[in-house]
C-alpha cells in the first residue's frame, strides 16, 4: 500500500515534467536567448526577443566640435521568456563595458546587434537593469531603399536627432522597434552656450560648470524609441502654455529666429483645438523646434516635433501635433499599418484648413479623387505600407481620403465621436488596422469592409 503511494507520486512528479509547465521545466530549457528581432516580419532585424523595456536612462555627453559622444544608458526591462542572453539595437559606436543587476556582463557587438550574456541567467518574469558604456562618433543611418538619412545627423552646432523608423539605434542602444514603448529620461552634457532638446519637460534648471552644460529631460508618458530626441545646438527659446494651458516650448536655430513666435503661438494654437477634436493632449507639454537642417524633413518628436530647415506653416504644425495622438499616444505595433499614423495626420490637415474657412476637407478629398486612373497612388494600397517604399505619398494622401470616404459614410456625428474613442481607448497604447475597422462597424452599426478593402487594400482608384 505504501511503496503503491509513493510509486503513483513518482510516477505524477515524472508526469508534470513531460508536462513541462515552466515553473517544474528543467533549468537549462528555461533559460535560452532572446530573438534578435522582435517579430515584424518587414523589419526583421529590428528590435528583439524575450523582453519589454519599461524604462531607458540615457546619460549622453557630446562636443558638436569633435563630433564625440559618450554615453551611458541604463535600461530597465522585464523579462518575458528565461534569457541566457539577449540583444540590443546598436549600430556603430564603442561599448565598453555592460553590466546586468549591477555585475559585468559578456557582450559582443555585430552589425546593428549588441548581444548581452548576463552573468546569471534571467528568469522569466524578472525585472532587470542593464546598463551600457559606449562611445564613438554617431553616424546617421543612410537607407538601402527611399528612407533617406536619419537617426543622429551631425549639424555645424550640434544634431539633429530625427530617428523614424529606425534610426534609434545609431545613438542609444534600445529595443528599436514601436511595439516596445518606454519611459525616458536624459541628462545631456554639451559645452556651455549649446542647447540641448530632449523629450518632455526639463527636470531643474540647467547647471554650468566647467564650461559645460548639463540638461535634465524627462518623458514620463510612454513613448517609442523613435521619437526620442536629443537635438543640440545654437537654439532661441520662447517658454510658456497654450491658451488652454498646455505647458508649451518652441525653439528655433538663430537662422530661424524669425520663425520662433509663429512657431510657439500656431503650435500652441493647435494643440489646444486638437485637444476638442481629438480629446485632452496626451503629454504634459507641447512645443516645436526648428533647426538648420537642409532636409525639407519633419518628424513629431514627441513633445517636440522637428522641423529640418525650412520654417513651417500651419499645414505642417497641424500635421506633426496629430501625430501626438496618432503615432505617439497610439502606436502602431507594426510598420504595415503606418497608415494610421500619416493618413491620420495627413486628415489632420484637411481639417485644420476646413477649421481656418480655407479649402474644406471635402474639396480636398475630390482634387486627390480626380487624380487620373494611372497616378501612381492608386497602385499603392496604402493598408499595407511597404519596407522598401515605406512612406510613400499613397500612405499620407490615399491613408486621409480614406479617413474622408469613412466620414462620407458613417456622418459627421459619428465619424467625430469615433476619432474621439479611438484616442481614449487606445491612449498610451498600440493599435492595428483591424482595430479601427472593427471599432469604426461598432460605432456606426455599418458594415465597413468594402469601404476599407476598396480604400486600403485595393490596387487601384476606389469609384
Ligand atoms: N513621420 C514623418 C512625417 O510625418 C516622416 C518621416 C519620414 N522618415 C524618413 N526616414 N524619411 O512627416
Ligand atoms: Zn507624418
């Protein structure tokens, strides 16, 4: 009876480990390295496996004259397999030592690839610290296919710091990828007389000592690690808050100071109207700077759109404020669905002139409409944004008439009280296409798919 008990227990103890549940699974299976991609398929090399960061410090130093940064960052993340090792995104630049919960870690740095193998393996489930000493000169990424240059560019003052889509990773080492958002915070050092911009709001006023001058940033509201900023340079600050009182900082290189006060006022302005037609702002303040950057480029930095050597207009401030809520608030988890950030953003524009008594959204959408059959647009079905064409014009134009033929069908009510939802329910989150289609039917009781699979997904112009 007895010896029958104990073989039954054995035989149960022998069970639950072919069972392989992962509390009772054998050490050496628990533990395995973290993938060196995060899984979108168009991107594969871009972020990675088996961990979310929740926090990424960036201690950064950097002489605009030497072009030389040293950095420190030290990443806060949680596990989510067993992690014998694990990678971050890094491309050029000098690691010298990592740690992992305070202890020396092996590392080796390959192509855009830094892999850490923690002295202790990492369980699954643990939260955990690793921090990385690099430095070097950072250079901007330059794509293989129409991405141009991004990332850290070098300017004659300083940098302009404009990562999307993946262009984080020639200045910190992260978890490149916006399915994985963090908060952040920086402390830049730039010799004395150099301004340095970074996300969110400063924590204290700058220090001097030395001749060099220490920034204290800090985004405390999630953000992805392609619009993080560190922007440096010879900068005209105007400080304040919107009318409705956001918090709001405009900066402009000196060639642009006669840019600054349009830029606080329109940027101000805005904010405060999208904040009635999309919902309260989603960050604790708003701003733009301009830099003297030949690139006709832009970016919506969060808290601090960029603008690259031009002075902006409204269109353009409109369009990078939307992005607060579409891109930065909401975030697409893979770059297929791009469409959601730029034809939002791009909509944005058509209402901010419909707002102004210009050209009415409707007017817009039927210029674009009475494009000939053979635009190339209308080959480009802008639900599914190509890698090797990724913000091409059809994802921006074709993405907005879409938001427009939804508004035609669904009416004005509802189509408003959907943007509105959309925002609330996804704030701070990660959204899809399939998402919105299916919140769009929700609240309009309407079948959409047509509409959306004529207007997404279709290579050709919709009736
Ligand atoms: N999101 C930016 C905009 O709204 C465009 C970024 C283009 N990125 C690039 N690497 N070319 O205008
Ligand atoms: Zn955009």
């Amino acid at each position: 009876m007895r010896q029958h008990r104990r073989a039954i227990a054995l035989l149960a103890a022998f069970a639950s480990l072919l069972a392989c549940s992962p509390a009772d699974a054998p050490a050496a299976a628990a533990h395995r390295p973290g993938a060196s991609g995060i899984g979108d398929t168009d991107f594969p090399d871009d972020g990675n496996g088996g961990y979310d960061v929740r926090h990424y410090d960036l201690a950064i130093d950097y002489t605009p004259a030497t072009r030389r940064l040293d950095g420190v960052a030290t990443i806060k993340a949680g596990a989510t397999q067993g992690l014998s090792s694990f990678n971050l995104d890094l491309l050029g630049l000098d690691v010298s030592q990592v740690t992992v919960d305070g202890s020396p870690a092996r590392f080796t740095h390959q192509g855009g690839e830094l892999t850490v193998r923690p002295a202790e393996p990492i369980d699954d489930r643990a939260t955990f610290t690793v921090s990385v000493r690099y430095s070097g000169r950072p250079q901007p990424a330059t794509s293989t296919t129409n991405l141009g240059t991004f990332g850290f560019i070098p300017t004659a003052d300083g940098a302009f710091v404009a990562s999307e889509p993946n262009g984080s990773k020639t200045w910190f080492p992260s978890n490149d990828h916006p399915s994985d958002k963090a908060t952040f915070a920086f402390t830049i050092t730039v010799p004395a007389g150099v301004t340095a911009l970074a996300n969110g709001e400063l924590t204290g006023e700058p220090a001097t000592s030395g001749g060099r001058t220490t920034y204290r940033w800090s985004e405390r509201h999630p953000m992805a690690t392609y619009l993080a900023t560190a922007t440096m340079g010879k900068f005209k600050l105007r400080k304040g808050s919107t009318p409705a009182g956001v918090p709001n900082l405009a900066a402009a290189d000196p060639r642009f100071a006669s840019s600054l006060d349009k830029l606080y006022k329109t940027s101000g302005e805005i904010t405060d109207y999208w904040s009635t037609v999309f919902g309260p702002y989603p960050f604790a303040s708003t701003g733009g700077v301009v830099d003297d950057y030949a690139a006709g480029y832009a970016l919506e930095n969060q808290t601090k759109p960029l603008y690259g050597g031009f002075d902006p207009d409204e269109g353009i401030i409109a369009h990078e404020l939307a992005h607060q809520w579409f891109g930065n608030s909401l975030t697409i988890r893979r770059w297929k669905d791009l469409w959601l950030n730029e034809g939002f953003a791009t909509y944005a524009e058509w209402l901010w002139s419909e707002h102004k008594g210009k050209k009415t959204a409707d007017a817009i959408f039927k210029d674009h409409h009475s494009r000939p059959a053979g635009d190339p647009m209308w080959k480009y079905p802008p639900g599914r944004a190509k890698p090797d064409d990724l913000f091409n014009q059809s994802v921006y134009t074709r993405g907005g008439m879409t938001l427009h033929a939804l508004r035609r069908a669904v009416g004005d009510d509802t189509f408003f009280r959907l943007l509105k939802s959309w925002a609330a329910d996804n704030r701070y989150g990660h959204v899809t296409t399939e998402k919105f289609i299916e919140l769009a039917e929700r609240m309009s009781g309407k079948d959409l798919k047509p509409l959306f699979a004529a207007w997404l997904y279709q290579p050709r112009r919709p009736a």
